[in-house]
C-alpha cells in the first residue's frame, strides 16, 4: 500500500520552508510599522476634521474596506507600472517598470490596507484617553504635538494593543497572498516544493504548522507586553531600585 | 500682577462671563464664590484658556494676551506662566507621582532630567508624599492624588495658581489633608485664585474674597469685609447658608 499521508516529509518540509521565513516577517514587520503610522495620521485627520483631507480619508477607508485584499494586490500589481509610463510620457523620463521590487507591490497594499483597518482602532483609543490629562498636560504649557506624544498616545497604545494585536496576526496571515505579486514567502515555497513531488497535502500541512507557530508566538508576546505595561508590575519594578521604603 | 479686562464668555443664548474685570496683586489670595452655573470655573478655565473667551485682554506680568487676536505662543506663553489644580484631579495616569512633577519641567521648561527630578522630590516631600513618588495615581487615594497634582502645579513656578474646587471630588476627611496643603502653599507667598465651596476654609486662607452671579462679579472684598459685612443680596443669601451651619444647634 502506497503512503497516503508521509508525516516524516511534513517535517523535513518544515526547515525548507523556513528557509522563507525571513521574507514573510519582513513583508509583516515593514507593513505594520508603516500602516501604524499611516494609521495614525488617518486617526488625526478624522478626528480633527481637517478639510479635504478629511473627506479623502473617509473615501480611502470605505474603499479598502470595501474590496477584497486579493483584488487591491492586482491592482497595485497593475496599477503602479500603469503610473510610471504616465509619468515617464509626461516628463520625459525613463525610470524602468522592472526596476521595481515585486516586495514593494505588496508592502504598498498591505500597508494601505493596514493603515486603514488600524485608522478606526487608534482613534477610537485615542478618544478613549479622557480629556482631564489632555487639559493637565495643555495647562503646562504643553504643544498639541507634545501633549499627542507624551500623555495621549502611550495611554491610548495600552488600551489599542490587544486589537491591535489581533491585526498583527491577520496581516502576517495575510503575507501569504503576495505571490499574486511573484514573490516567494512561505506559503509560494510550499507550493513550489508540493509541486517536485506533488505531495501537496504534507506541503501544505507543513506551511499550516508554521503559520500557527508564529501566531502562538504573537499572542504570547502581546500578553507579556500586556503584562509589562501593567500599571501594578510597572510600580512594582520601580519601587525595587528605590532605597526610600514605605 | 495679573490684570483681566472686559472677559466675555456666552454659549448662546446664556452668558458664562459678562465683563469681568479684575485685577489680582502679587501674593493676593483670591477666592471665588457664588452658587453653581454661577461662571465660577469658566472664569478660571479662561485664564489658561482651556476655555476660550469671546473676547477680552489677560496680562499676566509682562505677557498681555488680546482674546481675539491671540496667537498660538501666546496661548502658551499664558499657560507656562499659570498652573491649575483641577477637581478630578486629572494626573498623566500611565506616569509615577514623580514622573508627573517631572514632566513639565522638562517638556515645557527644557530643564535637564537629573535637576527636574530633584525640583520634584523637593516638590514632593513638601507636600508629604515623598514615600509615594513611584505610585501611579490609581495605586494612590484622591487626597494623595490632589497633592501630586497640587506638587506638579507648584513645580512649575507659575506667577498665578488656579485651584478649580479642589476638594470637591474628595471626602470630608481626605479634603482635609488637601486643604492643609493649599494652606501651605498660600503661607509660602503664591499668588492664587481658587473657587472653593468650603466657605470655612476660604475664611481661614484668603485675603480677598469675590462672589460671582449670573456671570458677574457682584461682592468683591477683603475676606472679613465680606463674611461680616456682606453689600450685595446675593452673598447675604450665599452666606446665611455657612452661618446656619456654625450655629449651634443647642443653646443653654
């Protein structure tokens, strides 16, 4: 009887595939620093109301969140090279299509992408951090910018990193769409591999393990964050170093 | 020397602040009395601008602030050179007692870490919390809280300080301890504006009293003056209240 299912290559797979792990964390890494920021500001803007760009945010929003992350892949994937030649007609420059990265197709969309599901998250801690310290801080004499930095946004990150979090995990997930864009992360190398000796199934169980591992690890890192940020344990540590004793 | 002309505050169709003028020497303890809805904490949340005016001028020493022409460094300027007490006491909850002294002296007044941190444990062993200067707010009671917040207003130096019923959100016997720390703070020579219910308290510590109605300063006095010998209706009607409460209820 021929093997239906070979565990022993599931995890012979596994260090091959790791091999590839490097590009999904930089796809996630890059993507999510970059959609927080972006989110940030889109968070300011609407809570602000700043005119023009307001309205824009609001358009942008409801658009990313009204196609399939697929679907803006191929059309960053088509659109930007459509840009250039636009651009390269109308000022006479050359600047190459292939001299474009494939990564950048895809760090562009799921920064976007990011950046517009983190917008509603961050205002919505932002909104949550009450008034009395934002007026404390402005009766100082401090600057929007200082008192946005210093007292707003290291409260309104603890009350945002639990969903955050959660969308941590749902974008590195999402890394595994950026072979639509040819590049090769874990779950295209599964495939690649799957198919020298087609025994897809293991290939993909493999990529299935590792994806669920690197989740664990997410949530295990927030929880300790969470932890570490914890008022209690933050005093506790404090107080250690401290010679005066209560 | 803090001079307010013509401060003009209405949410329509009422009027918060109806042409207030006043003047407030240096060391002066000013009290503000009246009932509430009276404009009592508008007029100090003008001062700061945390509340903006519709118009009138505020000179606090050399800065003088046009309302309506005001620019974003003169709104800064007028808040670096005033600190306030609120009532909810609204500390920077995610800092330590210390951190929260510290913060304005080295964002708004640039001064190097190591110095700020000593400017506030000076701050804070004055008001008697100095075994408490790793506590967050929520690990500390309302009346220990008040007093960081009290430290942290007192640190920054200011030419005025503003105490927005202080003792409101606390019980009888942790206001106590905060009243106790005002009245410190008053001996030391600040200048203060401070709208207070605790009529007994603003007996013991102000030098000037004023009572305000309906947005208008209708009794402005020195402190006995004005508790045994009352001009207008309204503080007569403001006073009768303290004074029943100091009768005794028994004679023999």
């Amino acid at each position: 009887m021929p093997t239906i299912f070979d565990i022993e290559l599931v995890f012979s797979l596994i260090p091959k595939l790791l091999k590839y792990l490097p590009v999904t964390l930089e796809l996630t890494v890059i993507s999510m620093i970059a959609g927080l920021l972006l989110g940030l500001l889109l968070a300011i803007i609407k809570m602000k109301k700043i005119p023009v760009l307001y309205q824009i945010s609001v358009v942008f929003i409801s658009f990313i969140r009204g196609t399939p992350i697929l679907v803006q892949l191929y059309l960053c994937y088509a659109g930007i090279p459509l840009l250039l030649k636009y651009y390269n007609y109308y000022h006479e420059t050359s600047y190459n299509v292939n001299s474009i990265p494939a990564v950048f197709y895809v760090l562009i969309t799921l920064s976007l992408n990011e950046a517009a599901y983190n917008s509603e998250v961050i205002r919505a801690a932002l909104l949550s951090v009450d008034k009395g310290q934002t007026e404390a801080a402005q009766s100082l004499g401090m600057t929007y910018g200082q008192v946005l930095r210093r007292i707003i946004l290291p409260e309104a990150f603890i009350v945002a990193l639990p969903t955050l979090g959660n969308s941590l995990i749902g974008l590195m997930k999402g890394t595994s769409l950026a072979f639509v864009c040819s590049v090769v992360e874990i779950t295209a190398q599964s495939r690649i591999l799957a198919g020298n000796n087609l025994r897809f199934f293991e290939s993909y169980v493999a990529v299935a393990l590792i994806y669920w591992a690197m989740t664990i690890l997410i949530e295990r890192a927030i929880v300790f964050l969470e932890k570490r940020l914890d008022i209690d344990f933050k005093s506790m540590r404090k107080r250690k170093g401290d010679v005066i004793l209560d | 020397m803090i001079e307010i002309r013509g401060l003009t505050k209405s949410f329509h169709p009422h009027t918060i602040l109806n042409h207030i003028d006043l003047t407030i020497r240096t060391g002066e303890i000013v009290a503000v009395i009246g009932s509430s809805g009276a404009g009592k904490s508008t007029l100090l949340r003008s001062i700061n601008l945390l509340e903006i005016p519709d118009k009138g001028t505020i000179k606090i020493g050399e800065v003088k602030v046009d309302i309506v022409k005001r620019t974003k460094a003169e709104t800064l300027e007028l808040r670096k050179r005033t600190a306030m007490v609120f009532q909810q006491f609204n500390l920077f909850r995610q800092k330590t007692a210390l951190e929260n002294v510290m913060e304005g002296l080295i964002i708004v007044k640039k001064i190097p870490k190591e110095d700020a941190r000593k400017i506030a444990m000076l701050q804070l062993e004055k008001v008697g919390l100095i075994h408490r200067i790793h506590h967050y707010p929520k690990q500390l009671s309302g009346g220990q809280q008040q007093r960081v917040a009290i430290a942290r207003a007192l640190a920054m130096q200011p030419q005025l300080l503003l105490f927005d019923e202080p003792t409101s959100a606390l019980d009888p016997e942790l206001a106590g301890e905060v009243l106790d720390t005002i009245k410190k703070t008053a001996e030391e020579g600040n200048t203060m504006l401070l709208v207070s219910h605790e009529m007994s308290f603003v007996r013991k510590i102000a030098t000037r009293v004023l009572v305000l109605d309906q947005g208008a300063i209708v009794e402005d006095g020195a402190r006995e003056e004005v508790f045994s010998n009352p001009k207008s209706e309204r503080t007569k009607q403001l006073l009768a209240n303290y004074y029943r409460d100091r009768d005794p209820e028994f004679a023999i």
